[in-house]
C-alpha cells in the first residue's frame, strides 16, 4: 500500500512543472507602489476629529461652479446640463441656499432656499416655483425634478456621529492615480467609519459610512444609507484646500442613483464662519409664478 501511494506523490510531483508552466498564463498588470505617508489613527480619534471638524463649522459661504447629468444605464442614455456659475450659503443649523445662475447673461437660473423642515425653489426660465418638504417621498422621472436642500446639506457638511449612534471603523487598501504623474499608481491604506442607528432588538441600520484617507485622514468619499439599507447618496471629496486651519474640499460629486442623476460642483472661493443676516435665507415668489406643492 505504501507503495502504491508513494507512487501517486511522485506522479503528481512530476505534473507540477506542467501545471505551473504549460497550463498558466501571466499577463503583464499595472504596477503600484506603496504610499510614502501612511498615518495610523483609532477609531475614537477619527471620530472626535470628524465632530470637532463639524462643530466648529458655523457658516459657509462659496462661490461655486456647478454642472448636472442626468440619466443613465437604466434610461440608456445621459444628458449633462450647463454648467453654472452660482452661490451656496449655509447657516447653522440647517439653514441653506443654493442659488445658480445662467451662463453669460447671469440671470437666475434656480435659487432655492431651506429652513432645514421645508424649501422653496423658484425656477425664472419656467416661470414656476416649487415648495414643499425637505425629504422627497415619491420620485420624478425627471431627475433634477427629486433635488432637495437636504443632498446639498447632507453631501458637503459631514458629520460626525450623533449621541445614540454606533460607530465601527474597518481597513481596506485602495489604489489611486498619482495626481503629479498619472501612470504612477500607489496602493495604500484606507479607513471605513460605519454610523449605525441605535440598535432595534438584534438589529442595527447603517446611516452613513465614511472613507478616509490614511496619507492624510481626510474623508474622500460618503455612503448615505435610506432606511431600507439602499444607498441614495454617493458623495466624493478631492482637492482639499485649508481655509485657516480648517480643511475642505473643492471639488465635491454627488451621485444619486436611485433618482438617476449627478452634480458636480467646484468651488471657486470660499469663506467660513462670516455673518449672514436672515434675508439672506429667504425667497419671495413673485405673484404671477406659479406654485406646485413637492410631496
């Protein structure tokens, strides 16, 4: 019996060459190379940093450049809109405005307005304005039409965790493009911190999870979670800038793709923690508009 085996080994040793050689394929990959900076951090720490980072943001005020597609692999098609030049203004606690104008001749194109419950938006071009809740419960097929101050709010202010909330932080590894030479790709590592509601039973529901970098740990992409655990936002943060000693991102994508549509918004100039005053945040309709109530 011995034997019989030892010459089944031998057999199968005599195939590995073959298999090893003859019946594999290698194929030439990008190559990567390891961060040069890599900080480590603890999940209370990115945490603190992330409310504290909030907490002192009072204010906000950007000129901005902004651009909408619309559309998609469900539609088979995409139509990119204009972009526009315009205004975001923010006043805790949830006050906000967003007010574009058109190319060239910089009338108004939207302007839209928050008190964190309710909104108004006033479109000139249609001669219509719409007004209704912050949060939409049905969706239009038209996907601009399902725009709310609450992705504005939610995509370019994030927040840390709230008091009931749970938070967990995981590692992956990421690869990216070196912004100075683009064929130079560096693998390095990357923090994933989960916000959880307060347990129901044995159930836990992710609110949002939040990718940081680990060269510099700063957020570069959020996750929005319903309460059906589907993602309706997707927000991506590059080419931050420090404004004092607080850094922000310049460049921010919100990608909504339960309601089939992507902003793109670039900010040009930005001041925090100025003064406002209250008429800033208001919008009178004109009389001869017309108003549709958003549900």
């Amino acid at each position: 019996m011995k034997k019989k085996w030892s010459g089944v080994a031998a057999g199968l040793l005599c195939l590995t060459p073959a298999l090893t050689g003859c019946l594999s394929h290698t194929r030439i990959v990008p190559k990567t190379r390891v961060a040069d900076v890599v900080i480590s951090t603890s999940l209370d720490h990115m945490a603190d940093q992330l409310s504290r980072r909030y907490a002192d943001l009072h204010t906000f005020n950007a000129s901005v450049e902004m651009s909408g597609i619309t559309g998609g692999n469900l539609e088979g098609k995409e139509t990119q809109s204009l972009s526009f030049a315009g205004y975001i203004l923010m006043r805790k606690p949830e006050y906000l405005r967003v007010l574009l104008l058109v190319p060239l001749v910089r009338t108004q194109a939207l302007d839209m307005v928050s008190d964190g419950d309710n909104f108004k938006l006033l479109v000139p071009s249609r001669h219509k304005a719409y007004v209704g809740n912050n949060t939409a419960s049905t969706h239009s097929k038209n996907g601009l039409e399902n725009l709310r101050p609450d992705v504005f709010f939610d995509s370019m202010f994030i927040q840390g965790p709230g008091k009931d909330e749970i938070i967990s932080m995981t590692t992956d590894i990421r690869i990216i493009e070196n912004e100075k030479k683009k064929k130079d790709l560096i693998e390095e590592p990357a923090y994933a911190l989960q916000i959880l509601a307060k347990p129901e039973g044995q159930t836990v529901r992710t609110l949002r999870v939040i990718h940081i970098n680990s060269t510099d740990l700063l957020p570069y992409q959020q996750d929005i979670y319903d309460k059906n655990g589907q993602v309706v936002t997707k927000a991506y943060y590059s080419k931050y800038q420090f404004y004092g000693e607080t850094p922000f991102p310049t460049s921010i994508r919100i990608e909504r793709p339960k309601d089939h549509y992507s902003l793109t918004v670039a900010i040009t100039k930005l001041t925090l923690n100025g003064h406002f005053d209250d008429d800033q945040f208001e919008l009178k309709i004109p009389e001869n508009i017309a108003i549709e109530t958003m549900k």
